[in-house]
C-alpha cells in the first residue's frame, strides 16, 4: 500500500518534473523546433543551470503544431527558485523568450512528480513514438490510484514500453500522465493487446475506471534533439 501521505511516492523528493506544452504557429514549427533544440543544449552544457530536458515531441495525433517537453528539475523545489532567477537575469534566454514568443499560440506548464513504481525515464535510442496518456482523475483518488497501477504497472513492462509516470502538484490538479515508448503504431496495437490476455490486467481496468473523470491520448514524435529518440 502507499504510505498516507499527500504525495503517492516514496523517494524522498529531490527532483521534480515540469510538463511544458506549446501550440505553435504551424509556419513556425520548424524553426520553433531548431531555436530550443539549441536552448536545451546551452543550458545542459551549463552546470550553473540544475535542469535539463528528458524529453522533446511534436505531437501527431492530437492537438497539431504542439511541442510537448518534459524537463527534470534537480535539486527539488529550491532548485526551481534558483533557476527561474538565474533565467530572468540572462539576456541570452531572455531574447530567446522574445524571439519564442512571435512563434507560439499559447503554452502552459505544470510541475509533477513521479510514482514510485514508475522506472525513472532515461535516454533511448529510436526510432520510436510515444504516448501520453493524460487522466484528470476525479479529487481525493490519487493514492488509490497509485495503489491500483503499482500492481498494474508489471503487465505493462514486457516490452519496455513504460517510460514514466507522473502526477501533477502544481497546474491541473488531480492529473496523471503515463508516457509509453512503441517502435510504431502497429507495435503499439499489439503491445496494449497483449495485455489484456494477462491475468489481473482486466481487474485492474475495471477498479480504475471509476476514478477518472476525463483522459487524453495523445501520440508524438521525437525531435531531433530530443534524448528520447
């Protein structure tokens, strides 16, 4: 069982996630997706900077024209404090924000952690897609449902498509992400099939259905840059 506390996750807190979504202009797209190929890189070669990507997608079905990125914060909540007040003094990021700003529609962000069943994600090698399927759960059910998919979780890891899961703290509360790696979206097909011939897997379903109120999938492709290929 998960310990009662507010968070469903054992490790001690020493990194966060943050789940940062754009919707680009669609004539933009590719030079959106060159300018923060080349941002991710300056601050990953910059120890100053305690963050760096995991991952970076444009999405192909769902919302078109979106990038959808998921940063490691490491250092826990004080390292979000000194990021955002290094970024806000650096004229180099502060005219990258400019120049990113004539190309987007909107964006938004939330700051998660990671269920503890969860691997934590690490770079792979592609080519892959990937799935996140996102649960806006229904309030006061999200140790029940951290209950239900750390038994889940072990019919899903066969072909090492589970990448991270995530619950959000701050933004939409209440949600969950799971991010899944498929080499296509036949192999996906057959993965998620599979499944339902494990015993336990369709108790698992049923026992969690009741706690969503709405959900998302979305498929998205890799850039270029991103260490999830």
């Amino acid at each position: 069982m998960l310990t009662p506390t507010c968070c469903p996750s054992r490790r001690p807190v020493t990194c966060t996630k943050s789940n940062v979504v754009h919707n680009v202009k669609p004539e933009c797209l590719e030079v959106y997706n060159n300018l923060e190929a080349e941002v991710q890189k300056r601050l990953h070669q910059d120890e100053d900077y305690p963050c760096e990507v995991i991952g970076s997608w444009n999405t192909w079905y769902g919302e078109q024209d979106q990038a959808v990125h998921l940063w490691r914060d490491r250092g826990g909540y004080p390292a979000l404090t000194e990021c955002l007040n290094k970024l806000n003094v650096n004229k180099e990021y502060l005219e990258f924000r400019r120049e990113r700003a004539k190309m987007l529609i909107s964006r938004r962000n939330q700051l998660l952690l990671e269920f503890s069943f969860w691997n934590e994600p690490l770079p792979r090698p592609g080519p892959n897609i990937y799935e996140m399927r996102s649960y806006a759960l229904k309030p006061g059910t999200m140790i029940e449902w951290g209950n239900q998919w750390a038994r889940a979780i072990k019919h899903r890891q066969e072909n090492n498509e589970a990448v991270g899961g995530f619950f959000s703290q701050i933004g939409n509360l209440y949600v969950v992400h799971h991010l899944w790696a498929y080499e296509s979206l036949q192999s996906r097909d057959e993965t998620r099939k599979s499944a339902w011939r494990k015993e336990g897997w369709d108790a698992n379903v049923y026992d969690t259905v009741p706690l969503i109120r709405s959900m998302e999938s979305r498929i998205m492709i890799p850039t270029s840059s991103s260490p999830l290929q």
